[in-house]
C-alpha cells in the first residue's frame, strides 16, 4: 500500500535572496534528486531488489534537507532601500521593506518642541535600525502639504500636532509619563514586526513525495504488527486532523514546525514498532513516544496562541 507522506521539510526560509532566478534553480535541482531517489528505491522494490545494508531513506532525506538550507544565501544578504536621512546606528539586518513612520511637527509647536528633546527620531532610528524609514515633516512646509493631509485623512484627526505614524497605526498628540510617544511608538513596532514576520516566513520549502509504506519490520509476529499497523493508522489519522487544525489557525511558519515535529512523531513510532517483539511492549513505549512528541506540538501551540488569526 502507497500512501502520500509528508517526509522530508526541507526548513530552508526564502529569505532576502540577491537572485530569485538562482533561487528557484537550487530548489528545482534539488526536488529533482529527490524524486529521482524515490523512483529508484520504488523501482527497487517493485523488482524485488533488497534494500542497499543499512539504507536508511529518512536520514538521507535529512542530509537532502540539510544540503538544501546550506545552498541557500543566509537572511540579510539582498540590498535593502534605506532613506537617506535614516541612517542607524546599530543597523539590522531585514529581509522585508522597512516599516515607514512618519513624523509631523510644528516649530511653533511647544509639545512638538518636547518631542524632539527627547529625541523621538534618533531613538526610533537607533532601536530598529534598517527595519524603519522614518521621515520627518514640518507641517507649515509646502513640500509637507500633500503627506500630512493624506496622514490627517488616514488618522481621522483634525490636523492637529505632533502626529505620528507607525506603519498603519497613529499617534494624535503628545503623551506624557512612562516613556511617552517612544513608548507607543514600540508598542506599534512590536504589532508590525511581528506581522511581517509572519509573512517573511509564510513561504519555507516543504517537499512532500510519493513513497512506498514499508510494512512493519522486526520480531513481532503477524496479528500483532497488524495491531501496531492499526496504531500507527490511528495516530496517523490524529495527526491529520492536527495539522488541519493548525492550517486554520496559524501561519504557514507554525504549521511547517508542526509538521516536522508530526514527521518525527510517525517516523519514532514506525522505529518503536520495528523494534518490539510483541504489541504489548510496542503499545507501552509508543504511549511514551506520543505523548513526548505531542507535548512539543502543545508548546508550539501555546507560544504562538497570541497569533492566533481572527475568524473573518
């Protein structure tokens, strides 16, 4: 019996990368070693050749994977579009567009004169680096005319200042204790970046093939590897639903990281089967593997409840 397993996730993030035709290249060259390996084995087995001594399909599919992620440019290497007034001074490496924040100041302004005190822009530029553009307007400017109406606009505000905007996020008006505007201003920082993240690392490489489903190997006698078979079905099937679950809630970075801890999940289970001499030794040790697995997936859950996506 074939089934279509998820069995080799290649976690390569295809990140700022200078050339996106070599990119494509590397990962179409190595899918194709890949499946030419499964057609080889299944050609193989269909013939009834043994199994090279000591062929071990996943851990060459780990090497693949392994090989894939160290071909690939490591994050940060694209040029990124920096504005020339924001130049950090402990610049970070970003492979997204940097978050625009607009600053809009009167020099008759007394709070306006507050802000810039305080050393809002140096801060924002200092903190976050290449991940910020940040400009700055003097409203009475004519060149300032066209961006503060369209912030105004964008804010719902009457035109009042200092205005600042954060991504797609404002701040009306100027904010005393704690750490005052800068202290807002991150808040929205920290909402945006973790946004972006979510969608730089939406697109990891997962490759998933047709491979023949070995039967269960080892001491265990037939009736019982039919049971450790019905198991492994039920845990299998589980896991589907699992995956569906996570599909629907989060992104593609946190459904990639449950799929590679389901993979293993199946791939230990299959190893304890092939192992145990009789059901009931399988059963005892596979319950521990299950739930040690499953514990992983519950934490992965639990650390990315917070980004849970809304029900449209």
């Amino acid at each position: 019996m074939k089934k279509v397993i998820s069995t080799l996730i290649g976690l390569s993030l295809l990140c700022a990368c200078t050339n996106k035709e070599q990119m494509e290249k590397i990962n179409t060259f190595w899918t194709q070693q890949v499946l030419e390996l499964h057609m080889s084995m299944l050609q193989k087995s269909l013939s009834g050749d043994k199994m090279p001594n000591g062929f071990d399909m996943s851990k060459l599919q780990q090497a693949i994977a392994l090989q894939i992620a160290a071909t690939i440019p490591p994050a940060g290497n694209a040029t990124e579009p920096v504005a020339a007034a924001a130049k950090p001074t402990a610049a970070k490496k970003s492979s997204a567009e940097p978050i625009l924040v607009q600053v809009f100041l009167s020099n008759t302004c007394p709070w306006c004169k507050k802000l810039k005190q305080e050393k809002f822009i140096e801060n924002m530029r200092k903190k976050y680096g290449q991940d910020v553009i940040v400009e700055e307007y003097e409203v009475h400017a004519a060149a300032s005319q066209v961006p503060f109406q369209r912030a105004v606009k964008k804010c719902k505000t009457t035109g009042g200042v200092p205005l600042v905007v954060v991504g797609n996020e404002c701040i009306r008006g100027y904010i005393q204790g704690g750490e005052g505007v800068f202290g807002e201003a991150k808040k929205i920082m920290t909402r945006e970046l973790a946004k972006r993240e979510e969608e730089d690392t939406d697109a990891p490489a997962v490759f998933s093939i047709l491979m023949e489903d070995e039967d269960i190997q080892g001491p265990a006698s037939s009736e019982d590897k039919m049971k450790m078979q019905a198991y492994l079905d039920r845990v299998h099937d589980d896991n589907e639903e699992t995956l569906k679950s996570l599909r629907s809630m989060f992104s593609k970075r946190v459904v990639n990281q449950g799929m590679a801890m389901i993979a293993d999940m199946e791939t230990s289970l299959k190893n304890t089967a092939n192992k145990s001499a009789t059901y009931q030794a399988f059963a005892k040790d596979a319950n521990s593997v299950k739930q040690a697995h499953q514990q992983k997936i519950d934490k992965l859950v639990a650390q990315n409840a917070k980004n849970i996506r809304k029900k449209r």
